[in-house]
C-alpha cells in the first residue's frame, strides 16, 4: 500500500512538470519563429499590414529625411530584415518625415568672420553656396542669401536650402566716400567798417597819488664827495 501511494505521487509529480512544460512552450511560442521581411522604402500601411499577417507589431521610433523619397516610407527598421523572431516580437521602424524639417539660423550676421560664420552653420547641417564678396570690411559677415532672399537671425530654413554668405572684400564703397573741405578761418578786414569799442580813459589825480604812496621812498644818505 505504501509503494502505492508513492508510486502514485511520483506520477503527479511527473505528471505536473510535463504539464509546466508544455504549457510554457505554447505561451512562449517555442520552436516557432518568423523571418522579418525587408520593409525598407515601403509605405506605412503596407509594412503594417506585412508585419500584421506574420503577428508582428510595428511601432515608429523616429523619424528622417530624404528628400527624393515619399512622405511616410519606411527608412530603417530594428531588428533587420532576414532576423528569426518569435510571433509577437515589436518591430520599431524609422519613416521619412511628412513634412521638410527646418533649422534655427544662429546669430551670425554682422556678428562673426566668414570663417566662424562657416564653421557653425555647417557644423548645424547647413548646406552652403560659395561665399558672395561685397564691399565692406575683409571677411566681415554682412547677410546670408536663401534663394536669392535676404534672411535674419531666428528665422527656419529648411534643411535641403543652400544658404549664400555675403562678406566684405576689404574695399570701401563708392558711396561711403567721404569728401573732406579745409575749415575756414575768418580774418581781421581793415575795411570790413568795425568799429574799435575799445577807450583809452585818462588818469585821475587820485590814480596819481596812490601810485606815488606805492613806490618806495628814496634814500635819504647822500654820499660825500
């Protein structure tokens, strides 16, 4: 009776671990696996609806730009195409952006060197044309050029723009010219009719008197000859 009841035992034992198992296989899809399609350059809809019929998801994780690409295509995915997954797995994916993205122009007119001006518009992702030269102080930025028009600091420049830097060539303008005229002294005319309002006024005796009291009194020894 008793090597009954253990026997017995071992068989639920065995019996619920082989039950585990399976039960985990089939809840973990194990020895199932679907090979990721290549959904590169497909459009959004197309590539969730592959994904869908193979029971994948799909879930966008950024966004790109290529210009000669549609609006909503798939640039990249993750993991890549070719990859064995199980049913289930989340496919993140990178579409190009609906609309041009655009960058931020810095302060850099009337406010930098054209090479510093070069250097941090590139460094930004800007796109440049060859530098224009106007008068003005050597490589000295004076404005930018966006399809022939003028653009300021904030404005947003789509990122394919070429931008054109005007800078000085080091040579004044003709019309910042400056036309220099000697000043002019006036001069006494003796014909000119003014009148001399300076008067001599004579001396009172009083004027006499105080200047004698003023001088000092002579010497009263004489010398013997």
């Amino acid at each position: 009776m008793l090597w009954g009841n253990l026997l017995a035992m071992a068989l639920v034992i065995v019996g619920l671990a082989l039950g585990f198992k399976f039960a985990i296989d089939i809840y973990t899809h194990h020895g199932e696996a679907v090979t990721i399609p290549n959904l590169t350059h497909k459009t959004f809809d197309d590539a969730d609806h592959i994904l869908s019929e193979l029971g994948l998801d799909m879930v966008v994780s950024d966004t790109g730009y290529i210009k000669t690409l549609p609006p909503g295509c798939i640039l990249e995915q993750y993991p890549a195409p070719g990859e064995r997954v199980k049913p289930g797995r989340t496919i993140f994916v990178t579409i190009n952006a609906t609309q041009t993205p655009t960058i931020t122009l810095p302060d850099v007119i009337d406010n930098c060197s054209l090479r510093e001006a070069m250097a941090k518009l590139t460094a930004m992702g800007f796109k440049l044309n060859p530098p224009k030269f106007v008068p003005g102080e050597k490589d000295w930025v004076y404005g930018i050029l966006v399809n022939g028009k003028h653009v300021a600091y904030g404005d947003k420049i789509p990122v394919d723009a070429k931008l054109t830097i005007l800078a000085g060539n080091g040579m004044r303008d003709a019309s910042d010219s400056v036309d220099y005229v000697d000043p002019t002294v006036d001069t006494p005319d003796d014909n000119s009719g003014d009148v001399d309002e300076f008067q001599e006024v004579p001396a009172t005796e009083e004027d006499d008197n105080s200047k004698q009291k003023e001088e000092p009194d002579k010497d009263p020894f004489t010398p013997v000859e």
